[in-house]
C-alpha cells in the first residue's frame, strides 16, 4: 500500500505527527509525507519515511503569482501525482492541507470529520471522516487516523526521532566532543511568543541553582535569540554557557546527551521528551493535555497565575525553585553522567 500522510507544519506538531506515520506504514508499504520545506528536515531519514514531498506553501501564498511558484507547485504536483497514492490521510485538517488532498489520486481520502477539522472546509474533501473528543491531544489524534485506515489499535505514542539523534550535526559533534565529562542540562527559555517563555530572570536564577547540584546548564538558542541567550548566561554570575549553534533538528542529538532539559512550549522541547532525556515542559496559555511533550520521563509544570491570559510574559507563577524541585525530583535527586 502506498500512503501519503499530510501534515505541513508546525514543528511541535510535525513531532507529534511521527507515531501517526509509523502507524501507517506497515512491511511492504511506501509512505510518503508532504511538509513545509523547512520542517522536511525532521522527517527526512525517518526508517518509516520513505519519500518527502517539500510543499513551501507559506512562500507560495506570499508570492502566488510568481514564476518561481509556478515552477516550484508544478514540481510539487509532478512528484505528487508520480507517487500514485492509495491512501491519503490529512492530519492537518486546514485549508492549506485540503487542496493536497485534494490534488492527489487516491482511493480512499481520510481525514477528520466537521466537529474535529480546525478549518471544517477541510472535511470536504476527504471521503472518510474520523472525529475525536475536544481536548484531545495531537498525539492522539493522528493516532486516531491510523487506527481508522488499518481497523486497529495499540499504536505506539511516543514519537520515535532515533533518526535525528543518529544523524551526525557537526555543531554539535564537535561541541560535545570538547567538552569534559561535567553533565549538563540544556535549557530552552525561549518560544514563539513571549507569553510561553520563561523570565530571564528566574532561568538565570535557576541555572546559578541548578549549578550547585553538580548540573552545568546549557542555554540552547535559535535564530534571533542569541543575544537574549547571552543575556541569561551574563545573569547566571558563570554558572551557565551557551549551546552551539544548530538548526532545530539537531537539538535531539543535543538533548540525547544531557542530563536533564528544561523547555518552553517549543519544538526543542518535544523532541528532547521524545529522545528520552528527562524532560520538565513549562506550560502558560497552551494547554498541555493537547499539547504537552510525550515522552518516557516528562514533568509538566504550568503557570498558575494565569497572567499569560493577560499578555504578561515570562510566565511568572513559576519560581526557579519550583522547577529546581520538579527538576531534583525528576532526577531522583541524583545527578549521572549520560
């Protein structure tokens, strides 16, 4: 069976697409996954992946009319419609996703239903249907395809991201081969929107803390955060560095060697839960039933003030010894060397 799982974007979300497209593809099948060109890299080299179709539709949206689209959608097409699909499942269920669908030849079309589509146009064109109870979480919803197509259940939840941690990231190879035998942790403050990120403030205090346990704490940063990450480090008094520069993918190689991270709501976060590297998710305005990091030791700790529902950043009802705590106690107040 040939199938295309659908799923463009987002990061997070591309994560916890992962179980869905190991579901699907079975001895003998093919899978083929369309994602946004810059997300491909998470699901290229995936064992159960094996075709990536690259749809850059954000580019295309902002540019529709230019020759470079037309040539780029034309490309997309042709590879689309050589793949010959049995089976198309969106799991993204928006309008973005819908025209693909819709554009490939497939006998069956699944996606979900009017109740469980974030955008019920969606549902229009996709012949089998699936709906889920509100609140569940992405994870579980993609499961929820997976076991309509194949007629049963028991599937896995945790992504599998063994390709990304295998793959060899010369940042970070090169980084980890310098350092010393000190275990760290690797902290992610950082996110798409100031209201999911923790304080400058209380991650430099944590990371002074953390520091007397016998942790060194790594600050991981992304384009445009350098200067902030510096600002933490600067804070710490030395008791924190910066993590090498690396594209986001690689940060599952990354956390695979750290003793313990501590994240935001981001993409970084999902997959260090995913590699296995103990892992404390703080969560403000998303919620984490939905959305929270699934991994085999996770921690989830939310903000309690609610101040994010008033466009507070930082979220500040979460105190450097409260993540300490969770944090000791997650380790089982012991530190090891990966």
């Amino acid at each position: 069976m040939k199938i295309l799982l659908v799923r463009l974007s987002s990061f997070g979300d591309v994560v916890f697409t992962l179980p869905l497209a190991k579901a699907l593809r079975g001895e003998g099948d093919r899978l083929a996954w369309a994602v946004e060109g810059p997300l491909a890299e998470l699901v290229a080299g995936a064992p159960y992946v094996d075709e990536v179709l690259v749809a850059t539709t954000r580019a295309w949206r902002k540019r529709p009319l230019s020759a470079g689209t037309r040539g780029e959608l034309r490309a997309f097409l042709s590879s689309l419609g050589a793949f010959e699909p049995d089976v198309v499942v969106d799991a993204q269920g928006l309008l973005k996703s819908a025209w693909i669908t819709l554009a490939a030849r497939a006998r069956r079309k699944v996606g979900f239903g009017f109740r469980t589509a974030t955008e019920r146009v969606n549902a229009l064109v996709t012949g089998e249907r699936v709906d889920v109870p509100a609140g569940t979480h992405v994870v579980d919803r993609g499961l929820a395809l997976a076991e309509h197509v194949l007629g049963r259940r028991g599937f896995p939840r945790i992504p599998d991201v063994s390709h990304l941690v295998a793959r060899p990231a010369p940042e970070v190879d090169d980084w980890l081969a310098a350092r010393s035998a000190r275990p760290f942790a690797l902290l992610q403050p950082f996110s798409s929107r100031r209201t999911k990120e923790w304080s400058a403030e209380e991650t430099a205090a944590f990371c002074r803390a953390l520091a007397e346990h016998g942790l060194e704490p790594i600050v991981r940063w992304g384009p445009g955060e350098r200067e902030r990450a510096q600002l933490i480090v600067a804070g710490s008094g030395g008791a924190a560095s910066l993590a090498p520069a690396s594209p986001p993918a690689a940060s599952a190689r990354l956390a695979a060697h750290a003793a313990l991270f501590v994240g935001a709501d981001t993409g970084p976060t999902h997959l260090a839960a995913a590699a296995g590297t103990p892992t404390i998710a703080l969560y403000g305005p998303t919620d984490p039933a939905r959305f929270g990091p699934v991994g085999p030791r996770v921690r989830i700790l939310r903000d309690g003030s609610g101040a994010y529902n008033a466009g507070v950043p930082g979220l500040p009802g979460l105190t450097f010894n409260a993540v300490l705590d969770a944090s000791l106690a997650l380790l089982g107040e012991r530190v090891v060397a990966p």
